[in-house]
C-alpha cells in the first residue's frame, strides 16, 4: 500500500522535523509506503530542493516519491493526508490570532485545491496558526468534503501538559493518561486535568494542589508558545512537528485502549459549543482515520467558565474571517 501525503511549507523549520518521520514510517506504520508531496513558495523552493536531497541520502526504506511544488494542484493531486503546515509563525510580542489576516486567506486556496484534486478520502490536519480558525477557513472552502475529515494540532498542547503533570508528579509523561486540551490552540485553551489520572489514580489525587494547578499548570501550558519562543527566538519546531506526527498516527493507528487525546474538531454541538466552529475537545480514534468525541464528561464552574472563554474567542475569529468561509 502507498499513501500520498502532502506537506505545505516543507523547507520551513517544522517541515524539516516532520518529513523525514513521515518517510521513517511513523504516520502509517511500518508496512505503508509513503509519497511525499510537498509545498513550498517559489523563493523557498531552492531549500525545498536541499531537504528532498536529503531525504534521498537518508534512503528511507518506505519513501517512494519526493513532489516538490509551489503549485498547489501539484502538492495535492491524490494525496491521502495533508499537513497545512506552512504559514507565517508568530513573533515576540505577537499573539497566534495576530496571524490570522495573514495566514488565513492562504487557507481558501488550499482548501479549494484539496476539494478538487485530493484523494475523496483526504484527511487534513491544519498546524498553521491560528490553527482552529485556518481549519475552518480551508473547511469551508471544500464543502464536498465531509467536515469530519478536517482537525487542528492541539496535540502539542496536550503533550506540554503531560508533561507538566508528569514532572510535578515526579513521574514519567507516559504514567499521565487522559488530560484534555478543551478550546483554541491560544492562550485561553483550558488544559483540564479533572478526568487526568496519574498511574492509575486521579490527578487531582496525587498532585493534592488545586491552587498549583490553576495559578501554575493551566498558565504554563497556555503560555508555553511564548515561553519557547522567548527562550529560542523561533516557535517550537521540533515538538510542533513530532505532536503533528502523534495526530496523525492516532488517527491512523489509534488511540490506546482506554484512552483519549485532545484534537481540534468540528463541533456538532456537543459540550455546547456552537456547530460548525474549530474546538480542541477530547477524541479516540480507531485507526480507520475517524475519531469520535468523548461524550458526558463533567466540568467543575471554574472549569466551565474558563472553556466558555475560549469558546468566545473562537467565535470572534470565526466573525473576523467571515469574508474567508467561501
Ligand atoms: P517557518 O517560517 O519556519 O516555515 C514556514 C514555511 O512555510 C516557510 O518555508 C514558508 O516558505 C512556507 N510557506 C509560507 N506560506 C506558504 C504557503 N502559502 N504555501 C506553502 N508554503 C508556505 O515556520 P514554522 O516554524 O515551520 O511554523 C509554521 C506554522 O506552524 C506557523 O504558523 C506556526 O505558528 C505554526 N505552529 C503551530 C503549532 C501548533 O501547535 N498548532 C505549533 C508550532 C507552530
Ligand atoms: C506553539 O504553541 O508553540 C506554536 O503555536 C507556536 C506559537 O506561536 O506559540
């Protein structure tokens, strides 16, 4: 079996992280081969030409094909995943909705290319910030395709926040099961540890600080972003690109059994969050590339007023881009 997999801004810094994990196997598995498409600007294109050598002298036994093109009809011509990675990222001072009357239109276009040339079983995974409402633009400029075939990267949020219980906890991230990214890929996302257990007994048990997880932990996973960009002068790349390969792998491999992860997906209004917009919620996947929602859990009032916040703020890009939604 070979999968096409489109990646847009593959010369940029989590294009370079990304591709060779993807040609490694670690999206499909070890018996998949894989085509990469990949997407660039013209001026970029010299440096795409640099990674697609590389790839080639890495000599991946699965990788059977490097597309390079600034042309998006090309990148997207059959491919099975796409990763809209590339974007402007944000800079020191700005915050990631600052990006959207720059980014965002580039989303109309691709979207509309995957609708016309993408393989009818197309799965996208939008990282390009701001990530929920880029999503939504490219999902509303192809409305042939299911709408459940589109999420947003909030995995990178729910991994920064494993590891925050975890290293309170004194223990290893894997003993942190089912924290949930609720919202925006912002500062207003609430990282939600009431349903979290560590080794197998509630968070809220073995951490025993409440007020250590709502003045420290939830600041520290909203404002990781900044922090990472603060102390390397660039957005985080590495980590950014390797949770866009757990995304993607638990839609194609699965989520364990027994457990969730956090993607941005369209909301049909369960929690109450208004059809149609973009929201980090949690989800199982089976491997088949669906996920469903995990339904009926519970908020604490602070908890439901912090989730509304970032509701709030989804409504109000939504509002800005409107224009965008074709
Ligand atoms: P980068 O500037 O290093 O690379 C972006 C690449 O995209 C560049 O090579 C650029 O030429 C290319 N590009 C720009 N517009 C394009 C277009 N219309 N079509 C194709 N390619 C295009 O940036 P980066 O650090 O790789 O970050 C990329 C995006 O990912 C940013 O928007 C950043 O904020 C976002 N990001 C999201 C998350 C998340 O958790 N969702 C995490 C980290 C970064
Ligand atoms: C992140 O969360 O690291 C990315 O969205 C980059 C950013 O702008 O914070």
């Amino acid at each position: 079996m070979v999968k096409r997999v489109a990646v847009t801004g593959a010369a940029g810094q989590i294009g370079y992280s990304l591709v060779p994990r993807i040609a490694a196997g670690e999206v499909f598995g070890p018996n998949v081969e894989v085509i990469l498409q990949c997407l660039e600007l013209g001026p970029a294109l010299q440096a795409l030409k640099g990674v697609a050598m590389e790839l080639d002298d890495c000599a991946f036994p699965l990788l059977k094909g490097i597309v390079c093109t600034d042309k998006l009809e090309e990148a997207f011509e059959g491919v099975d995943l796409a990763l809209l990675v590339g974007s402007k990222p944000r800079t020191a001072g700005m915050e990631r909705k600052d990006l959207l009357l720059d980014n965002g239109p580039i989303f109309t276009g691709q979207g509309k290319a995957i609708e016309k040339v993408a393989s009818k079983d197309v799965r996208v995974v939008v990282v390009g910030n701001p990530c929920n409402t880029n999503c939504l633009i490219a999902m509303n400029n192809a409305k042939s395709i299911p709408a459940d075939r589109w999420t947003a990267m909030t995995q990178l949020d729910h991994n920064r926040a494993m590891a925050q219980l975890a290293a309170k906890a004194g223990v290893h991230s894997t003993d942190v099961k089912n924290v949930i990214i609720w919202g925006n890929h912002s500062n207003t996302q609430f990282p939600d540890w009431r349903h979290c257990t560590i080794g197998g007994k509630p968070a809220p048990e073995v951490i025993g600080d409440e007020a250590w997880m709502k003045d420290t932990f939830i600041p520290t996973v909203q404002e990781r972003g900044k922090a990472i960009i603060d102390a390397r002068g660039k957005s985080s790349a590495m980590s950014a690109a390797s949770s866009a390969l757990d995304h993607a792998r638990y839609l194609y491999q699965g989520t364990p059994k027994g457990e969730w992860t956090s993607m941005a997906v369209v909301s049909d209004g369960t929690y109450g969050i208004p059809e149609g917009l973009l929201c980090s919620v949690p989800v199982t996947c089976k491997g088949d590339g669906t996920y469903d929602v995990v339904k009926g859990l519970d908020f604490s009032d602070f908890g439901k007023e912090k989730f509304q916040k970032s509701i709030a703020e989804l409504q109000n890009e939504r509002e800005t881009v409107q224009g965008l939604l074709g």
